[in-house]
C-alpha cells in the first residue's frame, strides 16, 4: 500500500514522529513540496536530528528516499545535511535521488525573501526567509533554473543563459544594487559535481518500484491551511502542501496513491500571521505553548496555540480525501479542566460549518465551541486505547465524529513508542502486511 502523510492543520503537526513511525513499513519515502523551510525533528539512537530537506526515512538503512521534482532544493543546505548524516555515520550512498526537474534556490532568493517580507511592513506571511518563495516564484514565472539543468556548464548553454534571464529579473526588483550573473554561475557549477550522483529521473524511478510492488510513503511538508491554493491565502506557502501535489510534485499518477493519512494536533497551532480563529491568547494559550513546546523547529519562533478546530481539520478531509487521522499530542492535554472544541463559526449573523474560502471573512469569524470535559489522570506515554482515561477516550471519540474519519494513530509523547496503533486501522492494516 502506498500512503500519503500529510498536515492536516497549519504544519507542525509532528508529522516527523508518524513519518518516522511508519517508514519500516516502506521502501521509499518521497518528498513532493516544500523546500528546507519544513523542519522534522526525530531521534537516531539518543541524538536530536532536525532534517529541512532529506526525509527522515534517510535514518532507516535500506529506505530509499526521494527529493521530488515539486519540491526546491538549496544545495548548499542539502549539503550540509548531507555532512550532518555523515557525522552519525548515516550512510547514503545510492539511497538519496533528488528530482532532475526539481528547482534550485539560487544564492540571492534568500535576500528577495528578507526584502518582500520587508515590504508587506504590517502584514508580513512570517516567511522562513529562506529563499524558497521566490524560488518557486521563478519556477512559475518560466524562468527558473532546475537541478537538470546543471549538467551543462558551458558559458553559452541553457544554464547560463537562465542565469543571466534570473539575474536581471533580480536585478529590476531590487534597487540600488546590481548582482553580477557569473558568480551565481561559477557556485552552480561548484555544486555540480557533489549533486549529479544523486540526481535521477524520479517520476520514472517511482513508477518501476511501484510497478514492482515496493510501498512507497508520500511525504507532506508544511499543513493543508498553508497550502498555496486550498490554505488562508495570502498567508499560506508557496505549494501544494495537500494531497494532489503528491501526484504534481513527483509525477505519479492519482491511483498511485492507495490513502491518505492527516496528522493533527489535539489541538491547534501556527506560526506566523493570517487568522486562526481558536487563538488562545492567555494563560492557556501559554499553558499549551510551555507544555507542548511549540517553538518552530526552523527558526525557533513561538508558535500561537488553540483550541482544536475541527471546521479546519473537516475540511482538510474534504480537500486531501484523508481516510483517518493520526492525533498528535494528545498528554499536552493532561490535566485541563475543559477542553472547548471549534464546531462551527459564527461571521457576523452567520453560522458556518465549512470553511469560509475568503480569508478576510475567515479573520472575522468567532468559534463555536462545544465543550468537553478534560481528563486528571495522565495519558503521557500511554500505549493502549484501552489504558487512556475515560474522558481522554471520549475526547477522541467526538474528534472523529466531527472530522468525519476514524483517528488510526493516537501519539501521546515524542518517543516513538508512545504511540496507540488502533485495532483494525489503516495504520494497523500496514503493520500486517509488514508482518504477513
Ligand atoms: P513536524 O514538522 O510536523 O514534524 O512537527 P515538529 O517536528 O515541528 O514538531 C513536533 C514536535 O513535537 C517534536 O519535537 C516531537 O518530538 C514532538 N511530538 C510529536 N508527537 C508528540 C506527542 O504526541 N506528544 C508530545 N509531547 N510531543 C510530541
């Protein structure tokens, strides 16, 4: 079975731990948006890893993993990576291909990035600052420079004339400062030799191991509400975090995809600006920001911490197809008295049980809430369903109700093992075919 993992919220969902959970079950697991903005923090034998860009499937022997053409790649923070594995003696030979159609993030998007959140002043995105929106900016507007393209070095081919077209569109947007276009050529053809063992025809590379019965775990980066078409617009990243660009962002066809697994939160979270209507602003906002620790990976910045939003998570169902939840972070729940739970929102005298598409009438809406009571014995590192309290079962129980999907992983601590599997799911499904 092949299965796409993806947000189901606003990113940071930990889908690094239900990814890492899951990659035994594959052979491949495959990248398919985003760029080094995403941050997955896993644990290899006792050491904190954060991964921007390689999947954590890196840190499994025998998993092959894919960078896919949907997704923009900084070589130089690939390798930096690349020397971050090597230092714990991760082997990768022959196991990482990155996409010969992927785009590259060239030295000065960084800086376009810093300066085009500069000029959004009072409504800044709370971009990364890492280049990776202009760079598909430039992958859209036909004129962007793609890891393929480096196999030819030479001053008068494609490259080089790329470059030079990128250069001087650089150079009409930012004032005051001419960048010349050899020296972004002459750090492309550095790169060149420590890249082109691992570059491949990906789409083409999926297509013969799925052909060949190899199960393959599509991997989303960023949620489902930062996604470049179907997220809060304008405060959203620059591709198709949802399920469909699996399919755009690897060159597989839909079918390919045999289900589709959503990570949420037990409750919700965001980093950067555009609305979250279960924003808790208090102390319990604060409570959930302490306990979860929700500081971004990337960049370290506070995330804003609500309620759970099941308006938001439905509609990631609808959007994504997801056939089950993974709930995460269940035990930051331990111990509050009341748990409200978003069931609808109310936009001036209307009530509303979808999502608004205008994120201006998204901003005004308030929650419903439906409240639910908390639980006072712990569910941290707890391993069976049966063994959560009887209020944390429930809790869950009214989540699925409203999300409409059954929730097959419940996470109730970072360590891998606290993880509930349930009975019958999707996800023990793939544990039987594992073990069959
Ligand atoms: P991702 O980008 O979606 O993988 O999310 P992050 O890596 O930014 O955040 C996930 C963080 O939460 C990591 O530090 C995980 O170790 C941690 N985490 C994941 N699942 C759980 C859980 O069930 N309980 C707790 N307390 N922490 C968790």
């Amino acid at each position: 079975m092949n299965l796409c993992v993806l947000g189901a919220q606003w990113g940071d969902e930990g889908k690094g731990k239900i990814v890492d959970l899951l990659t035994p079950h594959f052979a491949i697991v495959a990248r398919y948006q985003g760029g080094h903005n995403a941050g997955h923090t896993v644990y290899a034998g006792g050491t904190k890893v954060v991964l921007h860009l390689i999947p954590s499937g890196i840190l499994h022997p025998g998993v092959t993993c894919i960078i896919g053409n949907g997704v923009v790649v900084d070589p130089h923070a690939l390798f930096t990576e690349l020397d971050q594995l090597a230092a714990l003696g991760v082997a990768v030979d022959g196991r990482l291909l990155v996409s010969d159609k992927a785009h590259l993030i060239l030295p000065y998007h960084r800086e376009l990035d810093v300066l085009a959140e500069a000029r959004r002043a009072e409504r800044p995105i709370g971009t990364t600052s890492r280049g990776i929106g202009p760079a598909y900016e430039d992958k859209i507007a036909r004129r962007g420079i793609r890891v393929g393209d480096l196999a030819d070095p030479s001053s008068d081919g494609p490259l080089a004339h790329a470059v030079r077209e990128n250069v001087a569109a650089r150079n009409h947007l930012v004032g005051g400062t001419a960048l010349q276009w050899e020296p972004v050529l002459n750090d492309l053809r550095g790169v060149w030799p420590r890249l082109q063992p691992l570059v491949a025809d990906t789409s083409s590379y999926l297509y013969d191991a799925i052909a060949h019965g190899r199960a393959v775990m599509f991997e989303g980066a960023q949620g489902t509400l930062l996604d470049i078409d179907h997220g809060t617009y304008p405060f959203v990243t620059s591709s198709n975090a949802t399920a469909g660009g699996a399919a755009t962002g690897l060159g597989i066809g839909p079918r390919a995809i045999h289900a589709v697994l959503g990570v949420a939160k037990a409750y919700t979270t965001r980093v950067g600006g555009g609305p979250l209507p279960t924003e808790l602003s208090g102390a319990i906002g604060e409570r959930l920001r302490e306990t979860g620790q929700e500081y971004g990976a990337s960049t370290g910045r506070p995330r804003r911490c609500g309620w759970f939003d099941a308006v938001a998570v439905r509609y990631a169902v609808r959007v994504n197809g997801l056939d089950a939840l993974a709930i995460t972070k269940l035990d930051v729940l331990d111990g509050l008295e009341e748990l409200p739970v978003a069931i609808g929102y109310r936009c001036g005298t209307a009530l509303l049980e979808d999502m608004p598409g205008d994120t201006l009438q998204l901003a005004r809406c308030e929650p419903v809430y439906e409240t639910l009571p908390g639980w006072t014995q712990p569910t941290a590192g707890v391993t069976t369903y049966a063994q959560l309290p009887r209020e944390a079962r429930a809790y869950i129980k009214r989540l699925e109700e409203l999300c409409g999907v059954p929730a097959a992983i419940i996470s109730t601590g970072s360590d891998r093992t606290h993880t509930i599997v349930r009975d019958g799911s999707l996800v023990d499904r793939l544990g039987a075919v594992a073990r069959a």
